[in-house]
C-alpha cells in the first residue's frame, strides 16, 4: 500500500487539467473579452442597420 501526501494528488489532478494554469486562466479572460467585444459590435451593427432603415 503506498502513502500519498496531498502535494502528490494535488499534481496528479493538475496533470489531468482539473486545475487550469496561469495561461489557461489568462487565455480565457482573452477569450471572453473577444466574446464581448464581438458581441457588442453585432449589436453596434444591428443597430446601424435599423436607424438606416428608418426602424428607430
């Protein structure tokens, strides 16, 4: 039977992605602002296209 410390699980679970690193976590903060930034100019547009047409 082999003793296990918590450091050892913790690096196991690091290594099977349960805990994202640093670049992980800053990726996604990259990615979610693009999702807003696209967002907004879809609604931006969407809006363009109705004061155009006479909508609004």
């Amino acid at each position: 039977m082999s003793t296990r410390t918590a450091t050892d699980t913790m690096a196991e679970d690091d290594e099977k992605g349960r805990f994202p690193s640093e670049m992980h976590k800053r990726q996604r903060s990259k990615n979610l602002t693009m999702l807003a930034v696209l967002v907004g100019l879809v609604a931006l547009f969407y809006v363009l296209a109705l004061v155009r047409m006479g909508g609004g």
